[in-house]
C-alpha cells in the first residue's frame, strides 16, 4: 500500500535512493511500496498498486515485475569513450574486459600527462559508480564525464567498473564482481601486465578504491574484503579509500535521522530488494558500525569521506567519520562537507563552484596516496 506522504520531499525520499542524478525527475513522481506478502492486503490496497504482478516501483527509475522481468527507465543512456582524447581535458578512455574469466569490465581513463611523461606513473583509482546498486554503468554521461575529471584534475589512471546489477544479480554480486576488479587492476599493473594503459602508467603502489552513493558502499566493503583475502604479491592495504556521499544505513536513526517508521521503512524495502532479503539493515554491508571488529581492519592507510549537508545520508557520513577513529582504525581520516547542496549534487552540475571545489578534494587525496 502506498505510503502517504505530506510533500514533496517526502515523496522522494527512498526512491531517489542512491540515484541523486535522477532528483529533479523523482521530484514530480508519487512514490508507491509494495510490500513483500500481498496476500493479506486489502482489496483497495490492489486497486492503488500499479499492477498486481509487480513486486517493486520505483517510479522514473526502475520496475520489478513478479516475473522477474526488470524494466529500467533512467541510467540507460551511454556515451562512447575518447581513446583519441576528450577535447575538454585531454584524457583519452577507452572500454576494456579486465578479467574474462569473471568477466569484469570497465572504461579506463588516461590522463593528458601520461602522452607528456611516457614512462612515469600515476596512482590508479578504481572507481565505482553509484545509482542504488540497479542503475546506471561507467558508460553512462554522468560517470563518464566525473572519471575523466578525476584522471584530469589528479592526474591518475580511472578504472570505472562496470559490475553486475540488481534485482536481476543481487547482492553480493556486485562486492564480488568490485573485488575481482581490485585484482585484475593489481595483475594489469605489473609489468607485462595485459592492459597496456596499466602497464605503462598504473602505480599499483599507490591504488585508491573510490564510488559515489552505493559505489562508496562498494568501495568501503571492498577495503573490509582486502584485510580478509589479501592479494597475492600485493597485500592486504590499499594506499587509500575515497567515500563520496557514501550511502550506510541502519534500523536505528543516528544524528538528526527521522524516526519516522514510513520514512524508515521505504530504505529498508530498497535494501530489501537490494540484497534480495539476504542481509538485513543493520548487517556491516550497510551498516559498518555493526561490526567494528572488521571496521576497525579497514584494508587502507588514508579514508576521504565527503557529504553534503541536504544528503539523505548526511548523519551516516558524519557518523562514519566521527566513528572509524574509535572502532581502532589506525589510519588517516579526511572529512568533507559541503553546505546547501543534495546528494551527490556534483554529478548533475559538475561545473558549479562547490562541484569544483569538491573534485579538488578528491584528486587532492588521490595525489597524497
């Protein structure tokens, strides 16, 4: 049955879920829950539904029908890569299968410097894109113009990965398929490696695990994943992990979160859908502070963690940074947070000062890794 909502702001408020790019859309959509078990709904109830045979809505974004048929309305678009170069910057890319056996693939990003300096090498963020775990790619506009940003303004080797998912490929299909790209980046750096570009150019000394939204979440349990399974010939330690407007959760508000049960409620049927009903909101792949005996082995030397200050996850993001120091983490801690602004409000306006100014935190960090 639908949840009432009392504005506008509360009609988005879990269906913009990790899909900030798509806010100015799920502003004009009503958004509807499905709960899990219809049976003992009320017959008006069914009348509200948009369909009897669908299981999940998000509105503008996504439709899961009972059949398991999934229909993707927004995060489809792509763009090619530049391997001749992006006239803006410079930056050559290209789409490139990093581990056929997994097939994992990804957009490789190349900075101008590295055509000036042909044998020097720069550090390598491995980049995941966000869009609430079912939408969007590394081909898509928007995560293709930040990765070529980034290769640009640090300058560093951007491996954008595409990974698997859900409904279709729930979690953790999509931790495995970041770890498996973590790997492939390690062997591609090697000298010999078979991606040139990484080959040439990549320090795997010097590695960053970066993503926007659920791709920060990515990027967290990838780091969580490194200190239980190290890399052979590699180690258990990236140089750093770079969290922007990382979406946790839990079933408890922390901060100024809104108790509200409706408000709650819609993040945990997201979730839900997510990990198809696997791991429930205060797991440690949502929640890190449910297991701080694994938080506290975060496989990095140095964290950025970056919100802002309207961010649906905003609490969690202040959370994450006043508790990584206490769980025992040893390393080095960067906050950022930019005032007035949305969840991930720089990847629709990239060219807006705070969007500027936080890209230059990131690459900042990803030079001093």
């Amino acid at each position: 049955m639908p949840i009432p909502v009392a504005n506008s702001a509360r009609q988005v408020l879990w269906a913009a879920l990790l899909v900030a790019p798509l806010a100015a859309l799920l502003f004009r959509f009503p958004i509807h829950i499905l709960p899990k078990h219809r049976a003992a709904e009320p017959k008006v109830a069914a009348a509200m539904d948009p369909s009897p045979e669908i299981e999940y809505d998000m509105p503008g974004v996504l439709r899961l029908h009972k059949s398991g048929r999934v229909e993707r309305f927004d995060g489809t678009e792509t763009v090619p890569p530049s391997p001749s170069g992006d006239p803006a910057n410079g930056v050559a890319s290209k789409d490139v299968v990093l581990d056929p056996e997994a097939n994992i693939s990804a957009r490789l990003y190349l900075p101008a410097a590295a055509a000036a300096e042909p044998g020097k090498k720069f550090p390598v963020v491995v980049f995941f894109h966000g869009g609430a775990f079912m939408v969007h790619t590394a081909a898509s506009p928007l995560y293709h113009k930040y990765a070529a940003a980034l290769a640009a303004a640090a300058p560093a080797v951007v491996v954008s990965v595409d990974y698997r998912l859900a409904p279709e490929h729930r979690l953790p299909a999509a931790y495995d398929d970041a770890f498996a790209a973590l790997k492939a980046v390690v062997a591609a750096c090697r000298p010999g490696g078979a991606e040139p570009w990484l080959a040439a150019h990549g320090d795997a000394s010097r590695i960053v695990l970066a993503g926007d939204s659920a791709g920060a979440n990515m990027a967290h349990n990838t780091a969580i994943r490194l200190r239980k399974e190290r890399i052979d010939g590699y180690g258990d330690k990236v140089s750093g992990v770079a969290l922007l407007h990382p979406y946790f959760w839990g079933k408890d508000p922390v901060g100024g979160e809104s108790a509200d049960a409706a408000y709650r409620g819609g993040f945990e049927r997201a979730w839900e859908v997510i990990c198809g009903g696997e791991f429930g909101p205060d797991h440690p792949y949502i929640n890190p502070a449910a297991s701080p005996e694994d938080w506290s082995q975060l496989g990095c030397g140095r964290v950025l963690v970056t919100t802002a200050e309207l961010c649906w996850f905003v609490e969690r993001a202040r959370a994450y940074a006043e508790g990584i120091k206490k769980c025992g983490w040893d390393g080095e801690l960067e906050f950022y947070e930019t005032k007035g602004e949305g969840h991930v409000y720089f990847l629709p306006k990239p060219d807006c000062d705070d969007a500027v100014k936080e890209l230059a935190v990131v690459a900042d960090f990803v030079r001093r890794c």
